[in-house]
C-alpha cells in the first residue's frame, strides 16, 4: 500500500512540475533548499553572501522548511514543495544540505545545476544510502521508490578522505565530489569578525565561563534513548575549576539542569570558541571542533550497539585511541592529568579537514559562478 501512494506521489510531481517546466530558467538565478530546519543555516547565509557580493545580478532565493509531524500540517507542506518545484524550474543552481524530495524525483531541465552541501562537515557515523535496511536508516525500498540522492551534478566536502564515504552515502562516483570546503570554516575561523562579535555577547551573558576550564558536551541525536547526562555531571562536579556546557541535538528530549545549559541563541560554533574541552560521540562537531584545535574526547558508551542501528565511517578506537573511551571517568582522569595527545589531533585533522583556511566560501561561489558564466543552453 505504501509503495503504491509513493509511486502515485511520484507521478503527480512529475505532472505538475511538467506544467512548471514551461516556465523558462534564469541564468542569473539560485534556488537553496532545506528541510533542516524552518531558517536558512549559516552556510547558506554565508554563501549567499558571497555570491552576490561577486556578481550582483545574481539571484538568490532559499526556502527552507522542516517536514512537519501533524497530518493537516503536512497537506500545507505540499504546498510548499510546489513553490519549491517553480523555484528550481526557473533557477540556473540548485543547492541543498540534505534529502529534499523534489530534487531527488524529479525529472529536472538538462541545464540544472544540482549541488549537495551535506549539513555536516563530515561522516563519522554512517548515514544516506550507507543504512538503508538498518535501524535508523530507511527501507532500501523506499529509497529506490524514492530515489535517495539522485541527480546531483556534485557534492561538496572538505577532504579526500571523506570522498568514500560521500561517494557511497549518495551514490556517487567520487570524481563528482569536489574537496571545496565548507562555509562554516570560514566562520569558525573568525572571517569578518561575526563569530568573536558573538563570543563577546556570550561572555557578557556568562561572565562565569571566563573563569573556569570550559568542557563542552555534544552528543549525537538517539532516536528514543536518553543521554547520560547524570553520569557526565557526577563525573566533573568535585572539580570547581572546570564548568560542563551540555549542548543537545533539538530533538533530544533528555532532562538537563539549567545551568549546564546556554541560551540557544548561541549555536554550538559559538559554544566550541569558548571551550578549552569538547566530548562527543560520532557527531560531526568533531570535525569543527578540530577546526578550533579543541582537544576532543569521543566518549562511545553505546558503541556496540550504534554499530549494529546504524554503523560507522570512521574507526576512533584506531585513529584517536588516546581520546577515545566506553567511560566518562576515564575521560575525566586524562582531563584532570592534562596529557592531551596534541599530535593524534593534528593527525585527525589534517585528513578530514583539508580546507582549514577563510577561502572556502569564496572557492564554492567561484565554482557556482563558473556554471552561470559557461550557461549551457537549457531545454526541458
């Protein structure tokens, strides 16, 4: 039954976008479309910038909307997908940060330039085409109905490290996946100043965090589990000299006293600036943590079991084993000894983050801005 109403889903788009198609595409025009979240993210912000600080005849239109969970909500959202459709008919680049539908079903003009800028730096954990069939992953049914992460012209990463597992999440020959960077470097590295701007409101609000070695706890999204946090805190409150900041994924519902928690109106890029330690699972923020030189613990728990729902890209126990722990006191104790391993950092990010520099919005602008420039003749 379920496949029927998807392969029904499938014809009507293609219908009605057939109809869309007669609108004719503008060479000068960017479509950017998220299901993330309900507001443009940084990188698309950030991008956005820079293209129309490059050439000022370009268009740049986002639309960015959160499936929602109720039924009548979900009847509005496919009004929404619409827009979309007339939006990417009439556009030269589109640009997504994750799965968004009409992208991946539709039969698009031969002109389109279609550009996956994945919502995370990079891939510790398995996600996409790599867990169809597992636990937290869809069916590989659905995904072929569906057609998961079809038709992107190119992906977008930050090393060639992480092209193998691009190449396989998406189901894309690794010589489409270009190692540009990601926008958000640009911002963690203080690009404009607008990250320290941010950091200096958030130390006004907290002068407290200035006074304490700040650990910084970011664990990954578990569909119907709860974090530990209580262990965690058990663990660093006989310590008066270190302050935990406990950050966690939107939809997690653990309970969290409130003074282990920020205002959310300071992202975790803001949280790892101040952060003299930052503990993670298989989260990407990993990855931006090491961008700041942060030293990262990997505190896995649960590994065992994440393996088995979900699987990983990345092997921690061998490339950070001296960061890498299944108990939060051992953590706690290498914190308090203060015998970092610097050089296994250095190691870990030199491979996954080739692109540590203020250029990396400016080397995907240039890359876009090179599809207008050439604009090959468009047709449906």
């Amino acid at each position: 039954m379920q496949k029927c109403i998807l392969y029904i889903l499938k014809i009507v788009m293609n219908f009605i976008y057939f109809c869309i198609k007669l609108f004719p595409m503008q060479k000068n025009k960017v479509i950017m479309l998220s299901r993330q979240a309900n507001c443009s993210s940084l990188d698309f912000e950030l991008l956005k910038k820079e293209l129309e600080k490059q050439n000022s005849n370009i268009k740049v239109k986002t639309l960015c909307k959160k499936i929602p969970k109720k039924l009548l909500a979900r009847i509005g959202y496919c009004f929404f997908l619409i827009k979309c459709m007339y939006h990417i008919a009439t556009s030269k680049i589109c640009i997504v940060d994750g799965y968004f539908i009409p992208i991946c079903v539709l039969h698009h003009k031969k002109g389109l330039v279609i550009v996956q800028i994945w919502h995370a730096m990079g891939a510790i954990k398995k996600f996409g085409m790599q867990i169809t069939d597992k636990k937290e992953g869809s069916r590989s049914s659905t995904a072929k109905i569906m057609q998961m992460h079809k038709n992107y012209t190119n992906v977008i990463c930050t090393s060639n490290a992480t092209k193998k597992f691009y190449a396989q999440a998406f189901n894309i020959a690794e010589n489409k996946i270009l190692t540009l960077g990601m926008p958000r470097i640009d911002y963690l590295l203080g690009k404009d100043n607008q990250i320290n701007q941010k950091v200096d409101e958030l130390k006004k609000q907290y002068p407290e965090i200035t006074q304490k070695k700040i650990i910084l706890y970011v664990p990954t999204f578990r569909k119907g589990k709860i974090i530990p946090i209580e262990k965690m805190v058990k663990a660093f409150e006989k310590n008066s000299s270190y302050q935990l900041i406990v950050r966690l994924h939107p939809l997690d519902n653990t309970k969290v006293e409130a003074s282990y928690l920020i205002d959310d109106k300071y992202t975790t890029m803001e949280l790892l600036k101040v952060a003299d330690y930052v503990i993670t699972d298989y989260s990407a923020v990993a990855f931006e943590a090491a961008v700041l030189n942060k030293k990262i613990f990997f505190y896995l728990y649960d590994i065992e079991e994440y393996k088995q729902n979900r699987g990983l890209n990345i092997n921690l126990k061998e490339e950070m084993p001296d960061a890498t722990y299944h108990t939060i006191e051992e953590i706690a104790q290498k914190i308090e000894n203060n015998t970092y391993n610097l050089k296994e950092l250095e190691t870990f990010q030199k491979k996954y983050i080739e692109t540590i520099d203020t250029q990396n919005t400016k080397r995907i602008a240039d890359y876009l801005l090179q599809h207008i420039e050439n604009n090959p003749t468009c047709s449906n």
